[in-house]
C-alpha cells in the first residue's frame, strides 16, 4: 500500500476550540466553587462540620417532691425501667441476633418480627405494634449508637432478668427513667394534679427553657401546673464530639449538670383529708343507695385555718386517679373523664360555680345591721309566706309574686305561720327565708328601704365573693354577685325588688365557688380579717433549706421580689412558666408577694380597711356617694352571735348536728335551688319543686377559731340533712388529731 493511498482526516479546528473551552470553564467553575466555599463560605462550611460532629444532650432534671404538712410523700419520682437496644453493639452473627429476640420476646410480650420498618415508622416509642426486629432496623437506619426502646415501664423483676442477661446478649440494656408517682393517688389528685407531654403549640418555648419534646413533662393541672416552674428544676446540658455513626467520642464543652426542682411542702394534712375524703363518700354513697338511685352527683369539702388562710384539706368528688396519667395519658381513660357529666377532672372547690343558697345569707346580714336596715333589737314579722308587689321601674304598677319561707310542719306541708317575730340573730339562726327578704329588698312600712342589691354586692364582695381569692391552684372561677347593669345586658330587662329577694338569700344570678362560701365564713369567725387562702408553706431544696420565694403578679415566681416593690428588694431573678394564672387579687395587694416561708397575707380587715362603698337607697334604688366605709366590729360579732345560736338554739338549724359536740361550733346550712343544664336535660326545673343543693359551712372552738370547714353537695337536698354531718365528721376528726398530737411531742398542726 503507498502512502497516497492512506485516507485523509478532515480536522476541523473549531471541534479543537470548543473541548478547550468546554475544559476552561470547567476549570474556572470548579475555581470559583472551590474558592466559595473555601473562603467566602468557610464559616458557614465550618458551623455545619461543627454541628455534623457535635451533639448536644440534655440530661433530665429531677422533679421536686410534694409534701403534706407532716412530712407525708404526696408527689415524687420513682424508677421506671426500660428494654433497650443500642443497634451498633449487636453480634455480628444474625443467628445470635436472632436468637437474643426470641428471648427477650418470651420476657417482654413483644412479637420478634411484626409489619415491616415503615410500619415502625408510624408508631412512637414504647408503643405496642412493631416487632423487635423492625424497631431494631429503624433505629439502625437513623442512628445505630442511640438506644432503640423495646419495651417500656416492665417490672422490676423483669428488668433484673434483662440486666442478668446483658452480660450474654450484646447491645441490650435496661434503662432507668424517673416517672412521676403519687402515693396518695385519688385522694390528693385534685389539688396535687398530674403531668403530661409538652403541648405542641407551647414546643419552641419549652425548647427555649431546655426542656426536651416527646421525653421532658410538664404540669396540667393543679400544684403540678401552678408551680410548673418551681418543681421542673432546670435539664443539664454536655457538648459531645461524634462520628459519622452517632458514637460518642468525647466532651467538647465543660457539662452543666442538671438543677434538681425544688420542693413543695403543702399545708395540706392527708390525714384530714382522708377523714374529709371519707365523710363525704359515706354521706353521698349512703344517700343514694337510701333513695336508690344515683341522687347526689358530686361534692365538696375544704377545712381551713380561719387565722391564717392554710387550707387543711380539700376534697372534691368524685375525683380521679393520677397515677394512671403518671407515665402516659391513655386516651380512653381521658375520654371518660372527660365525657363524664360530674367532670372529675376539675377541683369543684375553686372551678365551679353554684348558686350557694341560705349560707350567703351572713352577707345580707352583715349589710343590714352594718346599714341600719334593723338593729338588733328589731323584731321581723317572718310569716310563711310574703305577697310582693313586683315591679321593674318606677311606673310599673307591678305583678303580685310569692315569696316562701322553708319551714313546714309535721306533714310536710309549708307552715302558714312561718317562725312568727324573729330577732335579727335568730334570722340568722332559723335561717328564715321571710326575714332576709325583708332585710334585702325591705317590705312595705315595716322595712321602707331594705340592702339593695347595690349595697349586698358590697358587702358580700367585702366577704370574698365575686373574684377569684388567689390560692394556688390554676384556673380559679371568680363567682358572680350580679348589677343592675349586669342583667340589662345579659337578661334583657331591667333589675326588680324580686331580684333582690332572691339575691338575699343566695338565690337567682348569684354564683360562688365552695372556697368563697368558706372565705366568708372564715372571715366572719376571724373577727373581719380575711386572710388568703393558701397551699404552700414552704419551698425547700433537696437538702430541705427552706428557700425563699415570691409570686409576682404577672404569674412568675423569683427568689426576690421583683424590682421597684414596696420592699426595696432587688436581684429578680424570674423563673418564666407556660402558666401565668393571675394572682392580683385587688388594687391594694402587693406586687409580689412571699410565699415561701410561709408567713399568713391579710387581704384586708372589714372593720379597719374601707372596703364597702357607701349609696344612699329610697324606693329600690340607690345612688353611689363615692366614699368608703368599714365594717362596725358589733355588727361582726352579732353576726357570730347568730351563727351560735343555730348550734344552741333548740330550733337552729344545726342544732341536731353539733348540740351534742364536745367543742363550741357556730355555722349556717344552705339549700339553694337550682336549674342548671343537667336538671333541665332531666326535666326537674319545675317551678315550685326545683332540685336543691345542699351547703354547711361551721367553724371551732366558737370563742378561738381554729378551724372552717364548708361541704357542698350536688343536688343533696336540705343543706343540715347532707352536707350538715359531712361538716361534722370533719371537724371531729380535726380535734381527734389534735389530741393525738397534743400527746405526741414533735407533732401537730
């Protein structure tokens, strides 16, 4: 072959131009890209290398004990063990692997294979569904040094046999974590509360705090919510160095070690409240099965110091129990609580509201002898049954309305005759219907202008009525004392003297908590000092040093009063909580205010502090003279006069209850009807026969307070019959421990 006869390639340069250029800005791509991100880029490169290597774990704090007065565990925290695997430390052998499953299976319950790892994917941690393998798989996928639950909260015995175990299967463990428990369960559950999972809408600001989603808990109800803050304690915190698998490999940063929760010692006695929980199970399980049905729903007792405001027990029923909340919130237990019409999950001690009947009467009775409606020596006509006039203005000619009193004879049929002439203590004592309508609304010539509803809000408000009284527990009611304004706007008509007439003896708009009835009671046998009520009487740490703290107004609480108080404190250091409850109980409190060590708070004086407005009434209505007054200290003690002789006098209204009780007590029952959502769904709101609620509130020793105690009974009928013994058998049981104690040195109130 010559070599003209080799063929010839027809080069073309501009293929040549285009590689070169396709390898030019190849390179000056790959220049640029380097340069960004070595140097424009090298701090944020360097944040992500950091976070890529570091991890930051939180090591949880341990939550505050609750205490009871004496020292008694009402809150604390206890072992909880957990089946783990870590994937990363498995044998290498699938048969061992396997084999390890079949065992821990036959231990714990759960399947060794079930669903498929996408399956695991739907479930949360601990959750009944997945198999061993799957979680195993998942947990492998994500992060092979982290430990995958298997099962959790498994008993101790189980967990022994786990630990014995570890040593032969490799990457198995048992976890220890603290849950809450509560001892005294259904008996202190509505004022200790329980815990729940970090709520999702409240996620970043408990993430800002260090708390950890889906593993930390907070407060949802009772002290547990209240003094979230305080009891949580704050979450340590190590910086750790990691391989690309998740594996430890040393601590970048000095660990912060978590800060314990304080502890709470409650004024609480549980053995008070055991004897309170007690009473009133017998007294409304005893009349229901009487009457052979389920007659009284719910209840309420609450004994408290009159002179220093330390609530001793509080008991609302029916309750629930806290322990099966403890770990987790199981949704059909929830669902029944809350489906439940006698709503357990709420302390009906401060947030429910009830019409509280004749025991509202000592306000009306302290607003008339304090106004000079009657003095003590005015004899009231009080005949069975009052024929008024009502109108709702001036130049109503008026409807003639009916007005009854509640004594009957021996056939059960209303006593025309009423109690005949009563003095204004023995009103008190009779608790006569007739008289405090008079006294309230006035009558004709024999009273020309009675209270006024102007005038009983005062008085009653003066009492602790119509606003929240502060203790520490979370979303209190406030009650209601209505206006003339009020039932404009929510009734549609103007006020009338029947109004009033059922205003006066607790009846119609007028609604209160249990804890108000009891405020007002203890503020009369406390000579007109009412005092605010409290839980806590101390905060100490986990050596028991009584620590010193103090609620601000705005809901936080600090180790010194917030800068710029009364005080002259300084050095707020504020403990920021998901749950402000408000605690500015009126204009003159406080900013901040001591709560620990517990020293008494007087909220006011009614025979010292101006606290009634004073109006000038004629005809029903009354017009404001913009000046404050008092409270005369005779009108306090007649008042408690009455309250005597319904315990002395042969035809008192408690005279069956406590005549025979070795101390002095002095109180006043209530039955107060009412109408609400469950009576109507019933069909019981019959005019004339309407279902009652039953009240008694009494106090002891008559001449040196020592002790309140008010009952509430849903739907219990004639307050002496029900209510009447629960209060009896609490405050028998307050002087039997005295004695105990008293005899035992070291121990008492």
């Amino acid at each position: 072959m010559s070599i003209n006869s080799i063929p010839r390639t027809n080069f073309q340069p501009w293929r040549a131009w285009v590689l070169y250029g396709a390898f030019f800005f190849a390179s000056v791509f790959i220049v640029i890209r380097l340069f960004s991100l070595t140097v424009l880029e090298f701090d944020f490169r360097m944040a992500q290398s950091d976070d890529n290597r570091t991890r930051q774990i939180s090591d949880q704090a341990p939550r505050g004990i609750i205490y009871d007065r004496n020292g008694i565990i009402l809150a604390r925290n206890v072992a909880s063990y957990n089946i783990v695997i870590t994937p990363a430390y498995q044998a290498d052998d699938l048969s061992d692997i396997q084999q390890i499953y079949r065992q821990l299976s036959e231990m714990t319950g759960v399947p060794v294979n079930s669903g498929t790892v996408d399956d695991a994917k739907l479930f949360a941690a601990c959750v009944p569904g997945p198999g061993i393998t799957q979680l195993v798989e998942l947990g492998a996928s994500n992060s092979p040094y982290s430990p995958v639950p298997i099962q959790c909260n498994v008993s101790e015995e189980v967990a022994l046999k786990v630990r014995e175990k570890a040593v032969d299967w490799p990457g198995v463990a048992v976890q220890v974590e603290p849950v809450r428990d509560y001892p005294t369960g259904v008996l202190t559950s509505t004022v200790i509360g329980f815990l729940g999972p970090i709520p999702a809408l409240q996620v970043e600001y408990y993430e800002s705090l260090g708390f950890v989603t889906r593993r930390d808990k907070v407060g949802y109800s009772g002290v547990e919510a209240y003094f979230q803050d305080v009891l949580s304690g704050r979450n340590g915190e190590r910086v750790v160095e990691v391989d690309v698998a998740g594996q430890e490999l040393r601590n970048l940063e000095p660990p912060v070690a978590p800060l314990a929760g304080s502890n709470l010692t409650l004024t609480l006695d549980t053995r008070l409240q055991q004897a309170a929980d007690s009473g009133i199970q017998r007294e409304i399980n005893g009349w229901n099965a009487y009457l052979g049905r389920i007659n009284i729903s719910s209840g309420v007792i609450v004994a408290m110091n009159p002179k220093t405001g330390e609530v001793l027990a509080m008991v609302s029923y029916p309750s629930f129990e806290n322990n099966r909340l403890a770990r987790f919130i199981p949704a059909y237990y929830y669902n029944q609580l809350f489906e439940d019409p006698r709503k357990p999950l709420l302390n009906h001690a401060v947030q429910s509201e009830y019409p509280p009947g004749s025991v509202f009467k000592l306000s009306t009775a302290l607003g008339a002898l304090n106004e000079g409606i009657v003095t003590p020596s005015t004899i009231i006509d009080t005949p069975g049954l009052l024929v008024l006039t009502e109108s709702f203005s001036p130049n109503d000619p008026g409807l003639e309305r009916p007005f009854v009193d509640w004594i009957y004879n021996r056939n059960g049929v209303l006593n025309p005759e009423g109690f005949g002439s009563l003095d204004f203590v023995h009103c008190i004592a009779y608790s006569s219907n007739v008289c405090f309508y008079k006294l309230g609304g006035g009558y004709k010539e024999e009273i020309p202008n009675g209270l006024e509803i102007d005038r009983l809000r005062e008085y009653a408000r003066a009492l602790g009525y119509d606003q929240a009284t502060g203790i520490e527990l979370p979303y209190e009611v406030d009650g209601l004392i209505p206006t003339r304004d009020w039932k404009r706007i929510n009734q549609g008509e103007n006020w009338s003297t029947g109004d009033t007439y059922i205003a006066s003896v607790g009846q119609g708009y007028v609604l209160s908590t249990p804890l108000q009835v009891l405020m007002s009671a203890a503020t009369i046998a406390n000579n007109g000092k009412l005092m605010k009520p409290t839980l806590i009487q101390d905060i100490t740490d986990n050596e028991g040093r009584v620590l010193e703290f103090w609620e601000n107004s705005d809901g936080t609480f600090s180790r010194s009063p917030k800068l710029g108080d009364p005080d002259g404190r300084s050095g707020y250091m504020p403990y920021p909580g998901l749950y402000t409850f408000s605690t500015s109980l009126n204009e003159g409190d406080l900013e901040s205010r001591r709560i620990s060590p517990f020293t008494p708070v007087q909220r006011w004086d009614i025979t010292v502090d101006p606290m009634i407005a004073d109006y000038i009434c004629d005809s029903g209505f009354c017009t404001e003279m913009n000046v404050m007054k008092t409270v005369r200290p005779d009108v306090v003690q007649k008042v408690q006069e009455g309250m005597r002789l319904a315990v002395t006098d042969p035809q008192g209204t408690l005279r069956d209850i406590f005549g025979d009780s070795p101390y002095a007590a002095a109180g006043k029952t209530g039955t107060a009807e009412y109408c609400d959502n469950v009576a109507q769904a019933a069909n019981r709101c019959q005019f004339g026969a309407w279902p009652t609620h039953s009240w008694t509130v009494a106090y002891a020793p008559f001449d040196d307070p020592e002790i309140v105690v008010v009952a509430f009974a849903y739907n219990g009928g004639e307050g002496a019959s029900v209510a009447g013994p629960m209060v009896k058998l609490v405050l028998d049981a307050y002087f039997e421990l005295k004695a105990i104690d008293l005899a035992q040195p070291g121990q008492g109130q």
